[in-house]
C-alpha cells in the first residue's frame, strides 16, 4: 500500500470515529459535558489524597511588602 492510499485511510477512518464520537443532539452535548466535569473532580480529589495538598494553607499575598515578610514564616 502507498503512503498516500495509507494516509488516505487513516484520515476517512479518523474522520468516522469523529462523527461517530460527536453528540447528536444539544441534551447530549450537556450531558457529556456533566460526565468530563464529574470525572475530572474525581480525578483532582484522588490526585490531592495522593498528595496531602487538602486543607493546606497558601502563602499570604498582599501588596504590603512589610506584612508579606512578616507572614512568611508562618
């Protein structure tokens, strides 16, 4: 098979599996939408677990530089 007829074929296939994959209807769209957010947020919270980040404080910032220096050693 030609690089072209093989590049040919990759495009037709990656362009069915794009019809295929896109939401029909406006309800769809939505409800993929819902379905990444509530995945990505499952994702966060195990990767802050993972990593004891909940509940830490950040760092004061303010454009007083004397109350900067003064929080950053809390």
């Amino acid at each position: 098979m030609s690089e072209d007829a093989e590049r040919q074929e990759t495009e037709q296939r990656d362009a069915e599996q794009n019809r295929q994959d896109r939401p029909r209807t406006a309800l769809e769209e939505v409800m993929r939408e819902i379905e990444e957010a509530e995945r990505r947020t499952d994702e966060e919270r195990e990767s802050r677990r993972g990593r004891g980040e909940a509940g830490e404080a950040g760092e004061a910032i303010t454009p007083n530089t004397r109350a900067q220096e003064e929080s950053h050693g809390d």
